[in-house]
C-alpha cells in the first residue's frame, strides 16, 4: 500500500497567445504550488483498475483522470491482466475550479504507481504519459513554481520567488465551477485576450526574483479572466474587495472559478478573510495556505457553511 498527497497550483500569469491548428492555445503561464492536498492510496490487488472516491458526484471510470493515468502506466509498463490495482482517492480540492485538482490527481498516480512498481518507466515516459492525460498534468510531476508553454505542457521549473518569502494566499471557491473548454471557446469573442503579447511570463518572473511583492503584483495577468468575469460579474467584485482590503493582488486561477488574493503576511489574509464573511456572507469554500510550500502538511484549508 502507497499513500501520497496530491496538491493544487494557482495561475500567477496566464497568457494566451493564439489558437493552434490543433484546437489548443498556445500560452505561457506561471504556476505556483499551493499546499493543499487530496489523497490517494494505492494497494496491488484485484484485478484491472479498480477505484473508488470519498466524493460520490466524482466518476470512479474512465471518466476520472486517477483512472486515465492508472490505465495509461500499466498499458506503457506492460502490466498483465492478473497485476491489478486497487485506488481510493481522498477529495479536498475543490473540482472545476482552475486549481488543477484533477491534473495533480493524475500525475500523483502515474508517479506513485511507478514507486509501486519497481520504476518501470524512465521519467520522460511519464511526462509523456502526463501531457497525454491533459495539459496541466506534467506540471504536477514536479513540485517547485514553473513557467508552462506550448498548450501547458511544457515546463520549466523555477526556485521559490524571493518576492512571495512571507506571503500568504486567500483562496476563494464561489460554490460553482466552470468548465475549462467552456471558457477557451469564448475567447473567439475576446480578440485581444485570446492575441496576448508574448513576454509577460518573463516579466513577470524577473519581477518575482527582483522586486518586492507590489511591484510583482502589478504583472499578474489572466486572458481567461475576459470572458468568465463577464458572465461571472460576482468573481470581478471579489477581486476589487480583495485589492481594497489589504491584498497584494488578486487574479483568479485557471479557467475559474477560483479567486485568490495574495498578501504579505498571514495576519492580513486571517483579517482580509474575516472581512471578506462579513461582506459576501458565508457559504462559500475558502482556504488561507503559505506561498511557500511545497509541504502537504504546510496548508490548510476549511470550509464554512
Ligand atoms: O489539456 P486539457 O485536457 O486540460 O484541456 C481541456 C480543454 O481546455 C481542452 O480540450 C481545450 O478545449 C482547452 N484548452 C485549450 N488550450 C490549452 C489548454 C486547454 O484550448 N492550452
């Protein structure tokens, strides 16, 4: 039996820079880990996949990125019909909510199943296996803040930002998730964020390592924010309450519908969040997690209701 922590990511820049023939856009994002985790156990037994989840809305087939991963390593380590696998995933993160939950629940699977298995496959089989499974995927085979290009799937990690020492991200769940090709579609309706520049990633980057927060702050970007702000008007008011109460910045993650505000100390983001209550009302998911991770037990997280 293998236990290991599946933890998510926030988008501190996403830019896109066109459609592809393909149907995927080309981006340069910059991803930051966030140590709040799910969990997975796995256990040789059975036969075939076998799988289960402590969230039953989740599917527990093919649908289930945990299960993709499972079924790509034993077809690519060539696992016979008798080598079967046993999965229970563990939910904490939330699902359809640009925080990469799934992706990291994939690549959490092909790197334990690998451990499990006696390394079968070399690491450049698994990154192709990740990007195989969804874009965000080989992002989460590593465990340091990286700079994604190409559809996201090709990375380069990068050291903890001297800019974020000390800081504290607020995450926010709305209670409704959005779905990621939902909001790329939409940007044929958005021609200057669906054309974004190339070259903010770096600049942003060279902020994290050289600035101070505020200035860093101030190149934090999402193209995907212009179509899913404006059917989502409430996302828009969080991050104006957020930039007046004490935050650093405020963007929202992914696809959505996350919002996280960073701030310099976790003082700020325990008041910034009380504040927040008192505004919005309760009801809604939220977590308050260090921005230097990558520690699963580093985090946490609540829920409110
Ligand atoms: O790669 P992944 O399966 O996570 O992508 C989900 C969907 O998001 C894709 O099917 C596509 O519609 C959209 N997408 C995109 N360009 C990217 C990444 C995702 O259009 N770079």
């Amino acid at each position: 039996m293998l236990e290991k922590a599946s933890c998510c990511k926030v988008n501190l820049l996403l830019n896109i820079l066109g459609k592809r023939p393909d149907g995927f856009h080309e981006l340069e994002t910059v991803l930051h880990p966030i140590p709040l985790c799910d969990r997975l156990t796995f256990e040789r037994a059975g036969a075939g996949v076998e799988m289960t989840c402590s969230d039953p809305l989740l599917p527990v087939n093919s649908k289930n990125l945990v299960f993709r991963a499972a079924s790509l390593f034993a077809a690519a380590a060539g696992l016979g019909p008798g080598e079967g696998l046993r999965i229970h995933l563990c939910k904490h993160i939330p699902v359809a909510a640009g925080l990469g939950g799934g992706s990291g629940n994939a690549a959490a699977t092909l790197l334990a199943l690998n451990e499990l298995f006696g390394r079968p496959l070399p690491l450049s089989k698994l990154e192709e296996l990740a990007a195989s499974i969804g874009s965000d995927v080989p992002f989460f085979l590593q465990d340091q803040p990286a700079l994604a290009t190409g559809r996201g799937e090709i990375i380069q990690p990068l050291h903890f930002f001297p800019a974020l020492r000390g800081a504290s991200f607020l995450l926010v769940h709305p209670g409704f998730g959005i779905s990621t090709p939902w909001a790329y579609q939409q940007l044929a309706r958005f021609p200057a964020a669906l054309h974004g520049t190339p070259g903010r990633a770096r600049r942003l980057i060279m902020a994290l390592l050289k600035t101070g927060l505020e200035a860093a702050a101030a190149e934090f970007y999402n193209s995907l924010e212009a179509p899913v702000l404006w059917k989502y008007p409430l996302l828009e008011l969080f991050q104006e309450f957020f930039r007046e109460n004490g935050a650093a910045a405020a963007l929202m993650s992914g696809s959505g519908s996350t919002t996280f505000a960073l701030t310099p100390t976790r003082d700020a983001a325990e008041t910034l969040l009380e504040k927040f209550k008192a505004k919005f009302g309760l009801g809604m998911w939220t977590a308050i997690v260090p921005s230097q991770g990558p520690s699963p037990s580093g985090g946490e997280w609540r829920k409110w209701n």
